[in-house]
C-alpha cells in the first residue's frame, strides 16, 4: 500500500469548488480518493425514522466527501497551502516533506 499525500487528523485547505478556502480537519480517507473533511462540502441528507435503532426521521446536515485533488495541506509555518512530496530519512524511514520549504509534516 503506497503511502498517501493526506491523512486522517490532517488540517487541509480546500483549493476548488463551492466551500475554496474553507478550512477542516481531515475526518475519513476513502478508497476511491476521496476525503470527508469536517463542516466542509455540507449536504442535507433526509434521513426517515428507524424505531429499531431509535433514530429520528427529519433532514440532516453531514459532510459529503470531496475528491482529495481539491485539497492541500495546511503548512502552519507559512500560513498557506502546501504541497506535499516524500522523503527518505538517513533511518530508512519515508516521511511527507512540505514542497515549500521541505519541513517533514508528520510531527
């Protein structure tokens, strides 16, 4: 399984579409390439009662997932978007490494 440019926990940027330069917590990485990031790419979805798991019917807001090509990463010391590329440390360990200025993202 190759490594992924974004993760689960990771605070990213939205570049395109309805929510761009929103802000959020990556929430789900899915299979397909896309991500759920937190109260970004809100959807009302209408949910109808289930008495067996005590669910209430109604009209709910929840994320919808957005394709990770429109994401980038927050880099913190530059306050901006960021790249993100891989890098080999002399312990054989790979890491994500900002494009900027080549800080190692995974803290």
């Amino acid at each position: 399984m190759a490594m992924k440019k974004i993760k689960k926990g990771d605070r990213v940027v939205v570049l395109a579409g309805k929510d761009k330069g929103k802000q959020g917590d990556v929430l789900k990485v899915l299979d397909n390439g896309k991500v759920l990031i937190e109260n970004v790419n809100m959807v009302k979805k209408h949910v109808r009662p289930n008495p067996n798991r005590g669910e209430n019917g109604g009209i709910i807001d929840q994320e919808a997932p957005m394709d990770a090509s429109n994401v980038a990463i927050f880099n913190p010391t530059t306050g901006k978007a960021d790249r993100v590329g891989f890098k080999i440390l002399e312990d054989n360990r790979k890491v994500r490494v900002f494009k900027s200025n080549g800080e190692v993202v995974d803290v």
